[in-house]
C-alpha cells in the first residue's frame, strides 16, 4: 500500500489542486486526509488562496480514494458538501504488519500513546509542522501543512508505504524521511 498524507489544506485551492495532482499523476491506493480542510480557523490567516467552494468540488474528485479525519476545524456544515466522510475524530489501518492510527491532533495527542504496540503508527497533523520521527517505539509521523506551515517550513504532504514515511515540499524536495 502506498499512501498519499495530507492536512491542513484549510480551504486553500492551491493545495487541493497539488492534492488532485498527486493522486492523478502517482500510484497512490488513498489519500489520508488528516483535517481541517476547508476552514481555515479563528486563530490562522487566510491561506493562499482561499476558496472552500472550490477545495471541496477538487476533493470530490477524489472522493472514493480518501480516507479522512476531523480537524478541529471541521464541522457538520462541511461535511454537507464533502461526498467523503471527515466527522469521525480518528480512524485505524493496518499497513502491514503495524497499526496505523490517524487523528488529526487535537484531541489525540501525542503525550498518551499508550493503546498502541511497539512499531506502531501515529499519523497526525493540526501543529503544520513536518515530523518523522520513532520515539518511545512508535512512529511519529505529521505531513505539515498544505497551505499554512509553521517554524519556517515549506508547504508539505506525505507519502507514506511499509518502507516508511517521506514528507516532501510542494516542489518536489525531502524536508524529512523515516525508514521502518
């Protein structure tokens, strides 16, 4: 399995085009969408960018190919006109033998991790800051931002597949890798 990583898009067109980009140009099997998609938030400027109408008509798209989570964010209003599920606050995959668990950030956070095995996955977004690291014998895994990254990051998605986990900048570059 090979995973496109996404979050943070907060109604950015730029983003979700890269978005529809990636998943039509790659061989991604899904989109794992992190939250806060298409709002971009009482305390966050507005992205470049900014048109939720058009972020949710490009996510559409590929509606059938994403797999996604609630962002603090994200409400009911958004959900009504995304054609792909994004109110449930986590979501668990396997990806080989290793748990994958997905949570936007907010809620789940990373202080107790205790539910999970060694070797295990935590997929995150919500602090737009790229991460790969394995720390307490769990993978810590956050794609940044899409459309508004912190601590002079670049914009950035991930891809991830039982190798491991690359975090890349919208032109192409490696900002951050973990082998499995």
């Amino acid at each position: 399995m090979k995973y496109l990583v996404v979050s943070d898009i907060h109604g950015s067109k730029p983003a979700a085009e890269k978005i529809v980009e990636l998943m039509s140009n790659n061989q991604f099997d899904a989109c794992l969408c992190l939250g806060d998609i298409l709002y971009h938030g009482p305390r966050n400027p507005l992205p470049v960018g900014h048109e939720p109408k058009v972020v949710a008509e490009l996510m559409n798209e590929k509606n059938k190919k994403i797999i996604a989570v609630r962002g603090n964010c994200d409400s009911e209003v958004d959900q009504m006109v995304l054609k792909f599920p994004i109110m449930s606050n986590e979501n668990q995959l396997m990806l080989g033998n290793r748990r994958l668990f997905m949570t936007h950030g907010h809620l789940n956070m990373i202080d107790d991790l205790s539910f999970l095995n060694q070797g295990d996955l935590f997929l995150f977004g919500h602090t737009h800051i790229p991460m790969a690291n394995y720390d307490n014998q769990l993978y810590l895994l956050n794609p940044g931002s899409m459309s508004l990254p912190k601590e002079n990051y670049p914009r950035s998605y991930g891809v991830l597949d039982e190798e491991g986990f690359k975090v890349f900048s919208f032109d192409g570059d490696i900002i951050k890798k973990i082998t499995f």
